[in-house]
C-alpha cells in the first residue's frame, strides 16, 4: 500500500480520520491483546474453551490492522449510503467547508452527534485546508483523539 497524506484522512464531513480512536487507538489495543493472548498459548487452546474463538482471533487480527487496510471515508469506510460522501462527490470539493450551502441541514443533523465537524469546517474556511491540515497532524503527535477534543 502507497504511503497515505494527510489529506487522505479528510472525511468530507471535516472529521479527520488520524483522530478517530478506531484508528488512532484500536489497533494498538487490539495488537497489545493479541500478544498478551499469544504469550499465554490462547492461539492454540482458545477453540477449546470458547467455541467462537476463531472467529473473535480473525476478528482481534483484523483490529490490530485496521490503521493500515482501513479505506478511510475517501475509500467508502464507514455507511455506504452517506448523504455527507455523496453531496461532496458529486459537487466533486473534498470538504463540506468549501460547499456554497455550508452548513446545510444534513451536515448540520450529523454534527449533533459530533460538534467538532462544524468547528473543523469553520476552521478550515479561515486559515485554509493545507494549515488545517497541519493542526491535525500536531493534534495526532500529541496522541488526541476525536473522543478528547469533545
């Protein structure tokens, strides 16, 4: 796989997909358990205490990978039918910020479950998208997440 830019982690919305924690935190804790688990032999007797194991092991490896093989929302990760992902394509802009409806209702709907969209947004609007992009790239290499900034 090419080595991801930081614009690659643009959600439409204005998310930034670096800060969420199924990226930023799952995998290591999902890595970290996986070892743990492997130390004490779980690979090879887990399917005889839990009939499900197999299944949770695939699952467990699959989490432990998601920062690299996630699609990210410009790769359709997350809802197929995202109203937000399909206004932005077909207007062809790479962020609702740069929408001539901004904010419309639908972006607005979605913020009531994560505010920091609209504050992103403005924020892009007024120091531009490369700047905007490097203040979310200094948010990562303090370890922050979305759950943090709300």
């Amino acid at each position: 796989m090419e080595e991801r830019k930081p614009l690659d982690y643009l959600c439409y919305c204005g998310l930034y997909c670096k800060l969420c924690s199924a990226i930023a935190i799952t995998p290591k804790l999902a890595d970290s358990l996986k070892k743990s688990m492997q130390e004490d032999g779980w690979e090879h007797y887990g399917s005889y205490v839990y009939e499900e194991f197999k299944a949770f092991w695939e699952v467990l490896q699959k989490m432990s990978q998601v920062d690299k093989t996630s699609t990210l929302c410009r790769g359709d990760c997350g809802d197929p039918d995202c109203k937000i992902r399909i206004c932005a394509r077909s207007k062809q802009i790479d962020v609702c910020a740069f929408c001539d409806e901004f904010p419309c209702p639908v972006l607005e709907k979605f913020a009531g479950g994560y505010q920091v969209v609209l504050t992103n947004n403005y924020r892009i609007r007024e120091v531009g998208l490369d700047k905007w992009l490097q203040e979310q790239e200094a948010l990562v290499a303090k370890g922050l997440t979305h759950r943090d900034l709300a």
